[in-house]
C-alpha cells in the first residue's frame, strides 16, 4: 500500500508538471499532439475530438511527457507546416517550456498553504533521545539493549529533558571505579532495567557503551492563520530550493552525495518508508521537496530537459533567427538517450541496493 502511496506522489508530480506545459500550450494556440502519464506502451487511451490530442496512461509510473505537434523535427518535415512547433513565435514557446517547473513551484506553495493552514504550524519543544545503533559488541549489547530502545534514566537521574545532552553527559561522565551505570530502558509498551560498565575510547576521548544516539523532535502545533501560512510557506520553499542548489553544487564541483543519489526506484522505496512511518506529514514534506527539486532540475541547461530548450529560445529571442530546428533536435535526443541510460544505472543500484 505505501509503494502504491509513493507511485502516487510521482504521479502528482509528474501530471503536475506536465499539465503545465499543457495549459500553457492551450492557452498559446499550440497544439499538443498528446499528454502522457507515465512511459513505455500505453495502457489506456483517448483522443480530444475537439483539439485531436491523445491522453494517455502509460505502464511504466515513472515520467511523462507533452508532445507538441512538430516537435524535435530532427528530419524536417514539418518546416513549412503552420501548426510546427518551432514554427510558433517563439515567446509563446518559452511560455510552454517554463509553465512545467513553474508549476513543480506552485504545487510545492499551495500544498504548504493549505497544510499550514488547516493543520497548524509544528514547534520544536525539545528532543527525544532514542537509541538509533547498538554496536556489535559492548557494554550495550551485552546488556541487551536493542535499536530503537529508549533510555528513561541513568542511575535514578531523568534524561528525558528535552535534549539529548543530558544522556550523553551521564554516559561520558563515568569515571573508573565508579559503580555501573543503572538504566531503566522503555521498548514499546514495556519497560525494563538494566546496567553496564562503560569503557574508555581513545580515539573519541571519552567513555562510552557502544550505542549511537539520535532525537526525535518534540512538537506542538498551533493553529496558523492565512497570513501565516503563505509566510512560513513561502520561507519554508526558499530554504528547501536553497538546500536543493547546495547539494546540486557539491555534487558537481566535489562529487559529495554521489554515493546517495537514488533513482525512480530508490526514491519510491523511500518515499513509502518514510510515509510508512511518518504519515501524512512525511508525504507532504516529500510531496514538496521532490517537486521543488523536480522544478530546480527541469531548468538545468542538460539537453532534453526544458532548461536546455529555454536556452536554445532565449538565443533564438536574442538573435531573432531560430538555430536550425533539425541540430537542435538532435542535441535534445542525444540528451534525452544520456538521460535514460542514467536512470537505468540509478535504476540497477537501486535494485541491488535492495537486494543488499
């Protein structure tokens, strides 16, 4: 069910984006010869008897597309057709290539708006530590303590505070000779006691039971009026599209984040993990990031993807003479094959990824 929840989220980015270069196109005058959802043979289909567009669904849930009529004419037979793509003036095109990202944008800001609005804001409060790691061997795992456990206290002190300071003090704190330390661990509904002995770690300077901790965050949420919301919603897009650029820029310029990158099928096991386990505000905050992301992506200058077609109009607005439509054709196709090996190698470490 939650992989069928996360092909759904894809779905809604992709028609989203799609939809955009689609109504921009109706409202230019330019004819789409068809509006896909998904890739590979169609599923099911219909024609528009008023504007001779195909609609279809397609098997592969990963993609789309909106083919306008006479598009990547790389044989140029459509040149002295009126109804050609390139043969539209050319600030009506960039209208249609730009309304696909723009519209990744404008979906990631009104789902924030409403879900601001109606659910209210979440405030941080403090941090729940939990025990996110037990190391093979040590003092913890003798002990029996299992990930996920959540420690209530050491020797009688709560260290359920708000912060995670205060467990890892009463760790590191032990001294040699001190007596084990007493802890009283909740996992699930149950709850149990137990002690360890620390050890000293040279490398790290301190001691410790062989666990990593992480925190959970502590909210509440108040309710948020519409001002508020298009505010806290609009920040929240700029920092996630800054964090976007940031990442983009690294993994460029010192290959950081490589090793992470996932394709349609990483992203969809993730997607429902994290939906799995956090509900619907995880969908939302994917739902948003993906599609910012997905927005930032588009606009990149990588052949076939519409950042590479704005460049080739902005030229062609500049020169006021288009670039021959059969060399620019040629560049998007050359792209679109670089694309699709790429997905096919995310592809192939994801499933292995799986499998390991």
């Amino acid at each position: 069910m939650y992989v069928l929840i996360a092909l759904l989220l894809l779905g809604i980015l992709i028609t989203v984006h799609e939809a955009g270069h689609f109504m921009a196109a109706r409202i230019t005058g330019i004819d789409v010869m068809e509006f896909a959802i998904g890739m590979g043979p169609k599923l099911v289909s219909w024609k528009s008897k008023k504007h001779d567009t195909v609609f279809s669904l397609r098997l592969i849930p990963v993609g789309g597309f909106c083919a306008f009529y006479g598009e990547d004419d790389a044989q140029g037979k459509h040149l002295d057709d009126p109804r050609a793509y390139n043969r539209q003036n050319v600030w009506k095109r960039i209208f249609t290539v730009a309304m696909g990202p723009v519209m990744n944008f404008v979906l990631a800001f009104v789902v924030l708006v409403a879900f601001f609005w109606i659910g209210g804001i979440s405030e941080v409060t403090g941090i729940d530590p939990y025990i996110h790691q037990v190391a093979a061997a040590g003092p913890a795992y003798s002990a029996g303590l299992q990930d996920g456990d959540i420690i209530e206290s050491v020797n009688g002190v709560n260290v359920l505070d708000g912060t995670t300071e205060t467990l890892l003090n009463a760790i590191s704190g032990y001294q040699q000779g001190d007596a084990p330390l007493r802890m009283v661990v909740r996992r699930g509904d149950t709850t149990f006691e137990t002690e360890m002995t620390p050890f000293w770690d040279e490398a790290e300077g301190k001691y410790r039971v062989g666990v990593t901790i992480a925190g959970r965050y502590r909210t509440v949420v108040r309710p948020c009026g519409p001002g508020e919301a298009l505010y806290q919603s609009w920040d929240t897009c700029v920092y996630a599209g800054g964090v976007i650029i940031g990442a983009l820029k690294d993994l460029v310029t010192t290959g950081e984040g490589l090793d992470q990158t996932s394709g349609p099928v990483g992203v969809v096991s993730m997607v429902s993990e994290e939906v799995q386990s956090g509900g619907l505000e995880a969908f939302i905050n994917y739902l948003v990031v993906i599609s910012i992301n997905l927005g930032i992506m588009n606009l990149l200058p990588i052949p076939g993807l519409d950042g590479s077609r704005l460049i080739f109009m902005i030229i062609e607005a500049i020169r006021r003479k288009p670039i021959a439509p059969q060399k620019e054709a040629v560049v998007h196709l050359i792209g679109m094959l670089f694309l699709f090996a790429l997905m096919i190698f995310f592809t192939f470490k994801d499933v292995m990824r799986l499998f390991h």
